[in-house]
C-alpha cells in the first residue's frame, strides 16, 4: 500500500530542520519500503505567531507492506534527532492511506485553512480520531497541524527547492560558501531559479544564518535548472542533497477581498483601496499609509527591511488607486507587493493671477477667485498636472524581505512588472 508519512515542528531556533528530520527518516523508511516522488515542503500560514522557524512541515509517499516499522523508525527518528528540549518544539506525525479519497479529501481542506487560516489543535485531533489515523504526538503534539497539512496539500500551483546540508560536525559554525560562485549561478539560471542571490542589497539570500542543518537552498520553477545552478556552486562540504516539491513562491496563503466580508489579524490578503493619508516614514525607517477599501480604512506598512521597495510606497500621494498584497498584523497590512492601478495626474488648485504669478485666493462660495494686489479674478479652480516618478504596474519587495509563500512578480503573469532582482 502507499501510506503518506506527515511530519512537523521537530526543529526549533537551537537547531534542527523538519525538512532534514523527514530525510533521516526517508533514509530508515528504505528498509520496510520505498519512498516514491518528490518529499513535500509545505508553508503554513506564515502569520501565525507560535510557529516554529519557517512555519514549514513535510510529507513523503511511501510504498510499503510494514507500515508498523515504517512508524517505528519514523519514531526512532523523532526522538533522537528533534529539538524535543525546546518548549516551543512540540513534534507531530502522521500515516495517511494514500487510497482513503474521503479521508484526502478532507485533509485537502484542512491544508487549505492551515496554510491561509487559523486551525487549532483540536481540529487535527478531530480528523484523526475521525478516520483512525496512526500518528505519534510529542508533547503538546502541535506538528500534528503541519503533518496533516502536508499531506494533504493539493498544490495546483507548486515549485521546487532543492536544500543542501551541511556535514553534521558544522552544524552551528559559520558556513563557508564563494558568495561569488552563487550570483554565477544566478546569473545563469534565473528566472528559472529566483531568491538565490540580492543584486541590489549585496545579499546571498538562499543562505541560513542560524543553527539549522542547511547550507543553501535553491528554489525554482525547473528542477532540471536547480540542479545545473547546483553545480556552479563553491562552498563546504556538503553531506546530502534533496528536491523539495513546495508551496513556495505561490501566493498561496492570500486570499481575495471577494472571498471575505471582513479582515482579520494573522490572515494575508489582496485588497484593492485608494490612498487616503499619503504615506509618512516612521521612527526605524518603517513606512505606513492608509487606504480606503470595501472594509473600510485600512493602515498598510512597508517595513524597514522592505528596503528599496519603501522608496516606491514613499511616491504615492491621496486618490491613487492600489492593490496591496501582505499579511494583516496589528490592524496593519505589511505589504509583500503593490499594483499600482491608477495613479492621480491631476489637481484641481486656485487659479494664477495672471500678473503677478501668486495663487488667487477664494472670496467665498459662489464668488470668483481673486487677487488683492493686482485686483484680477478668475472665475473657477483650474486642473493642473501633477508630475509623479512612478507609473502603473506592479511592485514587490526585495529577494532579501521576501517571505517564503510570497509569489515573486518574475513568477507572475500581469502586465508592468517592476522585478526586483
Ligand atoms: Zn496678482
């Protein structure tokens, strides 16, 4: 039978990674059976606040007569290898019959609402007592959540990353990488590899800074590509490799202001709206505007590490017309990209007094426009042309600010796309 094994929060900020947890696991799962396609890597909603690092959790398919030892060493794995110590760690996994259509179904949905909503513990927990599922819960058994969620993500819209690892005796020392050698690569791979490297912020964006067991991870649209990017690439040793088949880089955890009649904390939406207070730099370099929408006014920031992009937000001025993409926190959107749909090109201003160059004052309602010194009038407002340093189109955050579900405007198929590379 084919069994799909979930796995979830094994790792914490101290360490560990799910992604190379599930490949240790891959490893002993060989002997009772044979792990088939790609492992899965699934983002959950990156908005909610008890995550573990990157919010992610894995599924692999197994083909296997023994599923008792394929949850045994799945087991063995967890318990040696997991950041069990950490409060924050709280590991889940689980054994789905690939053949329970009803039982896939279901857990399609249940993906869906982890990766764009709110599910609690008690809904995973449902759903396994519902259909009998083996599973293993460790401590408050949270991962439970992401493992269902993995397994049961139907991805209509999916990418690949391809992660390396480091050699076990490195883990927590700085990596040795050529930063040189990864722009090569994407010089000669992209757009069909993207988020490699930040031209612009001088970054090497597809390299971890923390404890974790990763070296790099290179994410794409073509597999074929990844692995030539791969090649080109200089660094330290590295122990292992795997293609990760992902939600990444999809938009997947946006939902449309047509789906809903209200938006909320710790969900990320696209919401169309006008500029109604211009947008001002903060204290920290974070800038915030607001905008008038079918919910009402809401508040959009551009963050500090948004960087260059904080420079196009700083040019809109009151009545342009925009879409903001990006995650609702504290009342605020913090804006992942902008289309810019209609900029304002005119203003109506009092007229100029024909002598002496001065605006014209108003003497009041009905009265004509006049100028005191040089006793000219005028009749009404004129409409004068604004100049502005932008135009229509699309406008995303840099490689270094982007968040792993966040679709890059390169993967995008609209119209005035301003890539940021
Ligand atoms: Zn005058």
């Amino acid at each position: 039978m084919k069994v799909w094994v979930g796995i979830d929060d094994t790792d914490s900020v101290n360490g560990m990674c799910t992604t190379y947890l599930a490949l240790l696991a891959m490893d002993k799962v060989e002997k009772f059976g044979r792990v088939v396609g790609f492992p899965r890597l699934i983002r959950l909603n990156p908005t909610i606040p008890y995550k573990t690092r990157g919010n992610g959790a894995v599924a692999f398919l197994v083909e296997t007569d023994d599923v008792e030892n394929v949850i045994e060493v799945v087991d063995d794995v967890i318990i040696e290898h997991s950041m069990m110590s950490d409060d924050s760690t709280n590991p889940g996994a689980v054994f789905v019959n690939f053949e329970n259509d009803r039982l896939m179904s279901h857990l399609t949905k249940f993906a869906r609402k982890a990766v764009r909503d709110i599910v609690s513990l008690d809904e995973a927990l449902f759903i396994i007592g519902k259909y009998f599922i083996p599973h293993l819960k460790y401590k408050k058994g949270r991962g439970l959540i992401g493992a269902l969620s993995a397994v049961g993500y139907d991805g209509h819209d999916y990418t690949y990353e391809l992660l390396a690892y480091r050699m076990p005796e490195r883990f927590g020392t700085p990596r040795g990488i050529d930063e040189d050698s990864f722009y090569e690569a994407d010089e000669l791979y992209y757009p069909k590899i993207w988020d490699t490297v930040d031209w612009r912020n001088r970054i090497v964006v597809c390299v971890p800074k923390g404890k974790d067991p990763v070296l790099y991870g290179i994410r794409g649209s073509d597999y074929n590509a990844i692995n030539s990017a791969v090649e080109i690439l200089r660094t330290e040793e590295v122990d292992r490799k795997m293609m990760f088949i992902t939600n990444q880089s999809t938009d997947a955890h946006l939902i449309d202001e047509d789906e809903v009649n209200e938006v909320k904390n710790f969900h990320s939406y696209i919401i169309r709206g006008t500029v109604v207070q211009k947008p001002y730099i903060h204290k920290g370099g974070h800038v915030f505007f607001t905008i008038k929408t079918k919910f009402g006014e809401v508040k959009c920031s551009a963050f500090e590490p948004t960087k260059q992009f904080r420079d196009v937000v700083l040019k809109l001025i009151e009545g342009d017309e925009v879409r903001v993409f990006g995650a609702m926190k504290k009342n605020t959107i913090n804006l992942e990209k902008m289309e810019v749909i209609k900029l304002v090109r005119f203003r109506y201003s009092n007229p100029k007094c024909p002598i002496c160059g001065k605006r014209m004052k108003s003497s009041g309602r009905n009265k004509p426009f006049r100028c005191k010194n040089c006793k000219t009038t005028a009749e009404s407002r004129v409409k004068e042309k604004i100049d502005r340093d932008l135009s229509e189109g699309f406008y995303e955050v840099p490689p270094c600010a982007r968040g792993h579900i966040s679709k890059p405007l390169v993967r995008m198929d609209v119209p005035n796309k301003n890539i940021f590379r």
